[in-house]
C-alpha cells in the first residue's frame, strides 16, 4: 500500500488587480516584455493655479518564447469564448492604426539595417 504524498500550495493575493488601458510588448531572442500600463488624471495646485498632469503607473511582465506562445494560444481561445457569448469585440480605431505603425517600423528597420 503507497502513502498519499501531500503537496501544500499557498496563493499570494495580497496585491490588488491592475487594470491597464495599454500595453507595450517587446522582445529580445530570450524573453518577452509585456509591460502594461494604466494612464490616471492628476490635479495638483502648483502656486495657486491648478495644473493638471497624468501618472503612468505600469506593472512588466517578462515570459520566455514558450509561454508567450502558449500564452497567446490560450488568449486567443478566451477571445472566441468570450465573443461567443457575448458578441464580437470591435477593436477601438488607434488600435488599427497602431497595427499601420508597427508595419512602417518594420519597413524602416529593415530598410536601416548596415550590413557591412
């Protein structure tokens, strides 16, 4: 007769949810950075006048190519589960048109490469 192995496991969630309103992903050949960020309205009375400014606060995470891939595998499965049962998602426009940005800088890095 085996024993029963007992394996303890602890959740932190001591840390709030963030909610972010942008995100920013790069790479490297070893890692993803997937940094997002959340953009807030401050008030602040500088000399008498009131002077509005905006904090960024941001939260990165970093994820080798593996789980990125896997990562997006299983995003992209919840985005079709979520669409079936609440309708399609419509992308916001800057979305689209950060997507013409992207595909420019990528012509640009290209076209600037020195190979010599």
């Amino acid at each position: 007769m085996e024993k029963e192995k007992r394996i303890s496991v602890n959740i932190d969630h001591s840390t709030p949810a963030f909610f972010s309103d942008n995100v920013t992903i790069s790479h490297n050949q070893s890692k993803f950075i997937i940094d997002f960020s959340q953009t807030l309205p401050s008030f602040d009375n500088i000399g008498g006048n009131m002077q509005q400014s905006f904090v960024i606060k941001h939260n990165s995470v970093m994820i080798d190519p593996q789980f990125a891939k896997v990562f997006s595998d299983i995003l992209n499965k919840n985005i079709k589960k979520y669409e079936k049962k609440f309708g399609k998602i419509k992308a916001p426009k800057n979305v689209e048109k950060q997507a013409e940005i992207e595909e420019t800088e990528k012509a640009v890095d290209k076209a600037t490469r020195y190979i010599g």
